[in-house]
C-alpha cells in the first residue's frame, strides 16, 4: 500500500522532462535564502520568495528593494546579496539558488527526470511546509496519478495497487556568487549530506558506551555494519511488540516499506516511522488543547487552570516541532552518524526539553544514541544544561507514542 494520504491535493502536470539528469536551470526553480545568526542559510517564506523573485526579474541590481514581512521591513540589494533590517541596520547575506525537483526513471539511480515546474513549484511547497499533513499529495502527471511524498522523498504510482514507491530529490544550485558562503561550498547544510559545519556550531561527540555505526544508512533489505538484518518482519501470530513480538534492541516495531515488524534504527524507514510518531502524538496535543479551550469558554470560574494547561501544551508542542526538524534533517543526511547543521532555536529547544517519554515503554530510548551523534547545534553548549535528546543521541524525543 501506499500508507495514509492525510492531505490530497489533485493537480495536472505535463510530463517530466531532461532524461539526461544534467541540472538544467531552465527546468528549475529560484529560490532565495539568507544566512542566519548561527551560520545556516534559511529559506525565505513562499510570499516573501515571490516578491524577491518578482523584483528581481524586473530589476536584479535594485539596491534597495523594501520588503515587508509579517514582522519586519527589510532592504533587499540584489548588487551587494544582503538584507538590511530597516529598523536595527543588521545585515544578513542572502543568496539565489535554483531548486530542482526529480524522480527515477525505471527505478534506478542511473537516471533521473526533471517534474514540470508546475510539479516542482507543488512540491517545494509541500517540502517547506511545517505541518506534515501537507507533505504528502496527490499529481496527476501525464496520463498516471502519482502520490508525491516530501517526507520519504518517494513517489507512488496509484494506479498500481502493489507499486513500489520510487525515488525523488531535490537539488541545488547557485545562482549568485556569494562571497561569504564559501565555508559551505555554496551548498545549503541543511539539505545537503555531509556540508560543513559553520564555526560557531559546536560538534557533539559520541558519548562513552554510544553504538558505533558507519555514516551510511543501512538498507532495509541489507545488513548493519555489524550483520544485523535492516528489517525482521513480524511474527506469525500477532503483530503486537508485547505479545508475539518483544522488544529489540536498536529496532523499532511498525509499518514501513517491506511491511509490518522491526526496522533497525540506521534504517531511513525507522526515521520516517519516528516522525509519523512526533505527528501523531503532536495531533493529540492539538486535540487536547481545543478541547481544554471549549471547556474554558463553557466553565469561566476555570479559565486561569484552562490557560496554565494550554500554555503546557503549547510548549510540548513546540518541542515536538524542534524533534520534527531534527528528524527531517538527518534523514537528508549521509547516514546516522553522519554530521548535520541544526538551527540554533531547534538545538536550544532539545536541550530544555527531556523527551524519552514519548517512544512509548516498548522501546528503550537509550538504544537510539547514534541517531545524533555528529550533530552540529548551531551556538555553544552552556555549562549546566540538561542533557538532552541531542547529546544523549536524540532516540528518545523521536518516538509519539503507539
């Protein structure tokens, strides 16, 4: 099957295009970002995107193009490739690249094809947005309805009821030659395996008695470095991980790719199973506070405890975001152990929280420490802080619950 389609979206689309995979520009979109405190280019929102795009086109040495955002004024010079704040005067590079959206072509990674940009324009939204239940939608390419999914980076073919979902990625190139970004060889580290980490990033080392595993991700169908299977499907009796199925170490228990049992934690179907959980779990929370809402408007004696718990709510959701964006940007890494770059608001809100009760008490958290070891946080580590999912490996903050 080809899992659950929360948000479906039916468009039309011409038919994919350069079967020779080259980066063609002419096939991609432009995109602007621009570099963050902590070293780590951000993109620009979808309106705030087209508007840089649209001043640019008209006239791509403006010096002093005004954007307005929901927060501040911002002076956009094409010719120097900075924003100014038009309030403090701070400045932050920016930088055009183009975006470039393809599939496989015959299942292999020889080939690859260029969407439509009407796919590509689709997708790139579907893969900026935060909410996971518009990741995943449905196009209609040529004469076959695919589902599209920015999460697992795959695609179905809905027509085939047994289709084996196929590749898709996204790629980058720039644009504009940016004098400051060489630290990261023009490439966006958090979309790219293995790019450097900015020198304000503090690089968290395997902790003593952490799992040792290579920077590459173990195929589902293949073995651990040390000949562990990727995937051991469930027992006949029951699919249950407290009846028929105990607990393992290093695995999780669920659906993925080659169905229902136990996926090593090295696999990319464990981390795609992890953020089903965080979306899961944060669609509870969410439920939880409308409801504490309704009961606070009909009861007003006891909206001072109704607030208190919402606020409380609020903040777990808020971490569960930060584990999502963790999770999101490991998966695009080279492997499990392979360095990535977090922004510095997601690296403060996984060290405040504790999140090892999430997984859920069929698994033990201690068992996912290799998941973030080589993590980049984007700002030092305080002395005294409590340690969190990311220095303890990050295996305890992916779960959401059964």
């Amino acid at each position: 099957g080809v899992g659950p389609y929360i948000n479906m979206i039916h468009v039309q689309g011409a038919t994919s295009t350069n079967p020779d995979s080259k980066f063609n520009t002419s096939n991609a979109l432009p995109v602007w970002q621009y570099k963050s405190d902590g070293g780590v280019w951000m993109d620009y929102g979808a309106a705030e995107r087209d508007k840089i795009n649209a001043a640019y086109s008209t006239n791509p040495t403006d010096k002093a193009f005004h954007l307005e955002t929901d927060r501040h004024t911002l002076i956009i010079d094409f010719e120097q490739n900075v924003q100014v704040n038009h309030s403090t005067q701070k400045r932050n590079t920016i930088r055009r690249q183009h975006v470039l959206w393809q599939h496989q072509r015959d299942g292999t990674d020889i080939t690859w094809e260029d969407y439509a940009i009407g796919i590509q324009v689709l997708i790139e939204a579907a893969h900026q947005e935060q909410d996971f239940s518009k990741k995943i939608f449905e196009a209609k390419i040529g004469s076959k309805t695919f589902a599209i999914d920015t999460l697992g980076m795959t695609q179905v073919d809905l027509g085939h009821k047994d289709a084996s979902p196929s590749k898709i990625r996204r790629q980058t190139q720039d644009t504009v030659s940016v004098a400051t970004s060489e630290g990261y060889g023009g490439l966006d580290p958090l979309a790219t395996a293995g790019a450097q980490i900015p020198d304000t990033a503090t690089s968290l080392a395997p902790q003593d008695g952490a799992i040792d595993y290579t920077a590459s991700w173990t195929p589902v169908d293949g073995t651990t470095k040390d000949g562990k299977p990727g995937f051991v499907a469930a027992g006949p009796k029951t699919t249950r991980p407290d009846l028929g199925n105990p607990p393992r170490d290093d695995y999780i228990f669920d659906n993925g790719s080659l169905g229902v049992g136990y996926y090593h934690q090295t696999t990319n179907d464990a981390q795609y199973i992890l953020l089903k959980r965080v979306s899961q779990k944060r669609a509870r929370l969410e439920d939880d506070r409308g409801t504490i809402m309704c009961v606070s408007i009909l009861c007003l004696c006891g909206l001072p405890l109704c607030l208190g718990a919402t606020k409380g709510i609020s903040q777990e959701i808020a971490a569960l975001d930060a584990l999502a964006t963790a999770i999101r940007v490991r998966v695009k890494s080279a492997g499990p152990s392979a360095p990535i770059a977090l922004p510095s608001n997601v690296t403060s809100r996984l060290y405040k929280e504790n999140r090892v009760d999430v997984i859920g008490q069929a698994y033990d958290a201690k068992r996912w420490n290799a998941l973030f070891m080589g993590a980049a946080a984007c700002g030092a580590v305080g002395a005294g802080q409590k340690k969190s999912v990311v220095n303890r490996g990050g295996g305890g903050g992916y779960g959401g619950g059964g």
